[in-house]
C-alpha cells in the first residue's frame, strides 16, 4: 500500500464538507460517487501529493475522521 498523507474513515463520515473548506491546498472534495454506510458521500484525498499534512482537516471535522501522517524522511528530503 503507497504512503498517504491522511487516512480517512470514510464509514464515519457525514459530509459535511468543513474539512473541504478549511483544506489551504483545496485537495480533499466530497465523492459524490459514492455513498457511505451513513448514507453520505464521503470525503477523498483527490490529490495526495499536493497534501501538506497540515491537519486542519482533522482539527474542524466533527467526527474525527482523519489520521494525518507525516512525510516519511527520504519525502521530506527531496
């Protein structure tokens, strides 16, 4: 499994989209694709790449959905 910068809980997400707003990189967006065992769509990692782990996304999700990890050493090296 490659390296993310964020894990999501999908299952526990409402959708409330205030981790989309408080994202400062704009890379996390509701899949509309999909819906949840909530009944929800479910919040994505659309660019992981671009993710600083900042964890704003974590600090204004009211259900604690996010793990945020950072960049292992040899990423941060480059």
């Amino acid at each position: 499994m490659p390296w993310a910068p964020i894990v999501i809980a999908e299952d526990h997400c409402k959708g409330c989209e205030l981790c989309v707003t408080a994202c400062p990189k704009h890379v996390l967006a509701l899949d509309r694709s999909r819906i949840n065992v909530l009944g929800y769509h479910p919040v994505e990692l659309t660019d992981a790449a671009a993710c600083t782990s900042c964890a704003f996304c974590a600090r204004v999700c009211p259900d604690a959905v996010f793990t945020v990890w950072a960049a292992p050493r040899e990423e941060l090296q480059r």
